[in-house]
C-alpha cells in the first residue's frame, strides 16, 4: 500500500479536507443549500444501493439454500446406490446361481437318462 494514500483520521473535517484537495470529494460548490441538495440526491442514491444490494443478498442466500437442499438430496439418492464392489458381488452372485441352476439340470438329466426301463 502506498504511504501517500494512508490518511491519518483525527477529525471528519480533516479527512474531508484532504480527501478535497486530492481530489476524491466534490462539493457542489457555492453556497450550501445547492452543495446539500447534491448531498441529498447522493445519500437517496447511495440509500437505494443499499437497498437493492440487500435485495440482492436476500436472493443470494435463497439459492444458496436451495442449492444446500438439492445437493443434501444428491447425497442421499448416491447414498442409495450399490457401489462398484456392490454390483460386481451381485454380478458374481447371479452368474453362481445360474451355474448352479445348470448344474442342477443337467444331473436331473443324467440321473433320468441312467434309470433303468427308460
């Protein structure tokens, strides 16, 4: 930070005062009714500002909640769902029951052809 912007803040009216002869505060200059309409349009204009930026806040937090909820309801439907190892155990699971089925059958079939007076 530059040393020259660093105003020592005794009093509001130095701070004024050199904030002016830097150049940064306009006055609206001659006598002081016109100066303190200027200031009033400038502090209704700096009010509604205010205003919409709190509006705009308010909206913010909104999504942002709105976003929490939905990302909460991601995690539970992820939650829900069988992991990699899962669906390979069921995979393997599936194919040794049908092999078994297999198995089964085909000594049904083996057993019945060997019988006697068949």
């Amino acid at each position: 930070m530059n040393s020259e912007n660093i105003v020592p803040f005794h009093h509001a009216d130095d701070l004024t005062e050199t904030s002016r002869r830097r150049g940064r505060v306009t006055t609206g200059g001659g006598d002081s009714t016109s100066g303190s309409g200027e200031m009033e349009q400038r502090l209704t204009r700096l009010e509604v500002l205010a205003e919409h930026t709190q509006e705009d806040v308010r909206e913010i937090k909104n999504d942002q909640r709105t976003i929490r909820e939905l990302l909460t309801d991601i995690r539970v439907e992820i939650a829900r769902r069988p992991t990699t190892s899962g669906l390979w155990t069921m995979v393997a699971t599936v194919a040794a029951v049908a092999f078994a089925v297999i198995a089964i059958f085909i000594g049904v079939l083996t057993y019945l052809q060997a019988m006697p007076g068949t």
